[in-house]
C-alpha cells in the first residue's frame, strides 16, 4: 500500500480525490487514479471522460453527471444513478457527498491543476475542513501534442507558453504574439482562426506554422498542419467549417515545431496501420479480450458481437461420468480444443467442490494459446501444447502414440463443443488411444445484435470484419446480415474463406496460418499497404467506410 493510500484510509467520515483523467485515451490513467476509482463511493465525472473512468469504479458506486443536468448512467448494473438539481454547482455536490461520509472521486478532463474550477472546489473543500487530495493526470495541452507527433521543445530549449483562448486576455495575447516562443493554445474548432488572427495581429508572422488537433489521444484524432495565415483556408477546404460540431475542443500549437515536414516523421499515433477502423471482431468478450487488445495496437476499435451461445448440454449425466473418471483414475489425457471446454469442466469441478488439483497424475493437452492460457488461469500447466498448427491437427502432430508399456492407461478424456469435427477423435484412435467424446457444452445460434449495429453491417458501417471459423459467417449473417460491400473481409483460413465467398462476400485478407492473431497481423499489414499507396499517390488518408455512398456527405464532422 502506498503512503497516500494509508493517508487516504485513516480519513473519516468524508474524503475527496480530485484525479486526472487524462486527454481522452483511457490507457494514459496513472496507476494512482485506478487506485482512487476502484475505492470511491461517489464517482463524480465530467461527461467527457465518465466513460474513461467509471470502467475502473467498483460495483454499487454511485455516479453522478458533473454537468449538473442529468444522471449518468451507471457503472453496472448494482451500481447507483442519481439525479442532480440543474442549479447545483459542483462544488456543493462534492461537499454534500463528503459530508455524508462517503469517499468522492472528482475526475476532470487532464489535470485538476490545470482546470478551471478544481481549484475553486478544493477551496471549498477545505473551507469545510473536508480531506481531500490531488492525483495528477496527463494535461491535454501537453498529452495532445504528444500523440499528434508535435514535438514542443527540443535540445534548444524553446520557451512554451499555454494559452486557454477562452480566457486570454489581450495582453496574454500581445506577450505570446511579441516573442518566437512554441505557444499551446487550448480552444474550439471554430475559433481556430480567431486565435491565429490574434496572434497575427499581436506580431507573430503569418507563415508561422501550427498544428490543430481534435479528439486527442482517442482513435478519432486528426490533425491538421498549416500556418496562421493559411488555416481558415485549410479549413474551408477540407470542409470541416462551418460544422454544427465547431464547438469541440481543440489543442493548436504554434511555432516551427509543429511544421509538417516533422509531423510526417513523428506522427506515430494517426499513422497507425488501422487507425480509427470500426473492426467487427464476431466472438463473445471472453474469446475475443486478447484480440481485441491486439486491435487497438493497430489503432482500431474493436466491436465485438457474439454469434453464438453457450449452453450446458441437454443430457448431463455423460459429463458427470467423465469427471468422475478424472478423479478415479480413469484417465492417461484430457485434451481441451476450447477456451469454453476449459470453462465447462471447471464449472462441474466447482459443482463437486473440487479445483484444479484433481487433475494430479493427468496429462493435459491444450490445441492452442488461448486454451492453454485458460487452463493456467484454472491453476492447471498443460503438459501438451501445439508446437506448429495452433489446431486439432497440430496437436495431433504432436501427440505420442499409445504405448503400453510406459501409459498405464490408454483413454483419452475430450470434452467439447456438440458440433466439434471429428478430426481429433479419428486421429487419437490412429495412435492407439481410446477416447471418451463428450459433449461438454452446446453452441447455439446467439441472439440479434441490437438494430443500430445490424444497420452499420448491412450499410457499411464497419471497415473489417474478422471471420474466425465458417460458422460464424453463417451465424453472423444469419442473425445481422451480410456486410457491405465496401468492408474488408479477413478470414482464418481456407475453409473460413470458401464459406465466406459462398455467401456472397469478397475475402480481401487471409491468415497466413489458422491463428486469431496471425490473421488480426494479417489484417494490420492490409492496412499499412492500403496507406502507403494513398500517401504515395497524395491522396488522403481514409477508411474503408468512408467509400460508401454517402459517406461523406452525411459525416458533420472529422
């Protein structure tokens, strides 16, 4: 435990934490804001980052809208909305949960020391003799910049100054115009030429050139270069203004750090291979946590839609059998084709109370990573893991024939899915084994995704999809629809791709070899091509979704 947390323990009735929540990337949170979430009973957030922080609040925390206007939603489904009086100030609604003995996280956009109002409400906190503390988070003036690949100093040690232009006053204007220092101006898309017209007028040259960036640090960033004479212009011809969406913020930078010819260099975040692509990933949140993680490396946000279910099998009892056989004996192998396989035989082990220590003096075989990883999660080490093909028939590859003299006993223990193939069971039987097949789980076809992710499938909403076995094209369409034509097609292997095109569809990306994440690779390095030849042909940079029809007619803002 760290000494502000034992600090923090000690306090009663009340206590409050104004935290940092950063500029927007839900990654860029300190340890020490995780911390403060996960033990507040009062979650009080700006709507602009209530999403970035309440996925770390406890369940049955309270969260309430700074915004004075409305409840937010809730964390979870045991944790608690309230409804804010619209005249409430914020600092009155901190006070009061204080008072009321509860432990408040107040997080604001950025740094509290750089907010507008945490200093007022740390005034008023103390002027109540209510505990309170501070734990810093990234400014978006400084995290911003960074991820835009706008450098703001260098090993000249250029002055920076930060100019909030909604606060600015004309000498702030006339001090920052008068000198040759990187200026950080914080402001909204649609008073970018405003402030580039008072710095003009305040000295600065109008071929100064700046960077303007909106949605920093979240996978809707764009930036755009130009000089302080140049970027009303630029704007109107991109047709970003007029916008009913002029009112976002913003983080310009001014000086010749922000030049283009550097930001080609440095611009590591926009430059991702799948920056900003809505990749429909069809696999439940337990299936697809590690892909999905591999995604947003890429720069991708990753939706996930479950195509199938899981359900207990209809008749028990051969289940029930097979784990007993695990504890008297019965057994040489168990063999796990499936994450769900694991989950199936560890719910029945929890049903006997027994845990993972029943599998003593069993080999286990695990037909791939995730599994394995699975098992290791159960407390259990495979002692069989595909060195080649992460599939049936690289396990089998591996697998050692029966031999009586060194296997005391020759059955094999298969839990798995109703519909599995027939693959690993003919080719035990080969090697001498016998195998007990036993239906662990049935899949079923999942239920509809909701009517607006049903729409971005059928209307080209998605820039890819990743098809990881045929029957989750079959499923996918079936219960959603058949993609738009305009979105990449990745699919695992051959026998994924032939269904794929027996459904109509165009495979754009295959999986050099049948793994999830060889084909997510797959997928990363299509859209690397796919920007370099737009940026060697001078064209902009955009998504697969941005080609269909409409597209960019109906998009009010970048």
């Amino acid at each position: 435990m760290s000494p502000t947390t034992a600090e923090t323990t000690a306090c009663a009735p009340g206590h409050v934490t104004f935290l940092g929540a950063g500029p927007g990337d839900p990654g860029l949170l300190t340890l020490r804001a995780v911390e403060a979430l996960t033990r507040a009973d009062v979650l009080i957030a700006e709507p602009e980052v209530l999403d970035v922080v309440r996925t770390h609040a406890r369940a049955g925390v309270t969260v309430l809208d700074a915004t004075g206007a409305q409840a937010a939603a809730a964390a979870d489904e045991t944790s608690t909305a309230v409804a804010v009086p619209a005249l409430r100030d914020w600092a009155n609604l901190v006070m009061e949960a204080a008072r009321g003995g509860k432990r408040v996280v107040r997080a604001v956009t950025g740094d509290p020391g750089l907010d507008t109002f945490a200093a007022e409400e740390m005034l008023a906190c103390a002027g109540q003799g209510i505990d309170f503390e501070v734990v810093p988070g990234i400014a978006a003036a400084v995290g911003v910049p960074a991820y835009a690949g706008v450098p703001l100093r260098d090993a000249e040690g250029t002055d920076v100054r930060f100019v909030d232009a909604r606060t600015a006053s004309d000498r702030c204007w006339t001090e920052v115009g008068a000198s040759d220092c990187t200026v950080v101006v914080s402001t909204t898309l649609d008073s970018v030429a405003a402030a580039a017209g008072e710095l003009v007028a305040a000295g600065r040259k109008p071929d100064t050139p700046l960077s303007v960036t909106v949605a920093g640090t979240t996978t809707r960033q764009k930036t755009w270069s130009a000089t302080l004479g140049t970027i009303a212009q630029t704007f109107k011809q991109a047709k970003v203004l007029p916008s009913p969406e002029g009112n976002r913020p913003v983080i310009v930078v001014v000086g010749e750090r922000s030049a283009a010819a550097q930001r080609d260099q440095l611009s590591w975040f926009e430059s991702k291979p799948l920056f900003g692509w809505r990749v429909l990933v069809p696999r439940t949140k337990e299936q697809a946590a590690s892909l999905s993680d591999q995604l947003r490396s890429y720069g991708a946000v990753p939706h996930e839609v479950p195509t199938i279910a899981v359900e207990p099998p209809r008749t028990p009892q051969q289940m029930e059998r097979a784990v007993k056989g695990l504890v008297t004996g019965r057994y040489e192998w168990i063999a796990f084709t499936s994450v769900n396989a694991v989950k199936a035989v560890r719910e029945k082990f929890e049903e006997y109370g027994l845990d993972a220590r029943a599998f003593a003096g069993i080999k286990v075989a695990a037909v791939g990573e995730q599994t394995a990883n699975a098992l290791i999660a159960f407390g259990v080490k495979p002692d069989l893991v595909p060195s080649g093909e992460q599939s049936a028939a690289g396990l089998l590859e591996d697998w050692p024939p029966y031999d009586p003299v060194f296997d005391p006993i020759d059955r094999v223990f298969l839990p798995r899915a109703d519909i599995a193939t027939e693959t690993l069971v003919a080719g035990l039987i080969e090697l001498g084994w016998e195998v007990d097949d036993v239906t662990a789980y049935r899949t079923v076809r999942a239920s509809p995704p909701p009517a607006e992710t049903r729409e971005a499938i059928k209307g080209g909403g998605f820039d890819a999809v990743l098809f990881t076995s045929s029957s989750t094209v079959r499923n996918l369409v079936g219960i959603a629809g058949k993609p738009h034509n305009v979105t990449v097609i990745a699919c695992i292997g051959p026998a994924t791709a032939k269904t794929a095109e027996e459904h109509g569809l165009r495979v754009d990306v295959m999986a050099p070899e049948p793994s999830v994440h060889k084909l997510a690779a797959a997928l990363a390095e299509f859209g690397a091509k796919r920007r370099d030849a737009a940026v060697e042909a001078g064209d902009p940079v955009t998504r697969p979704s941005e080609r269909r029809p409409g597209a960019r007619r109906r998009r009010a803002a970048p």
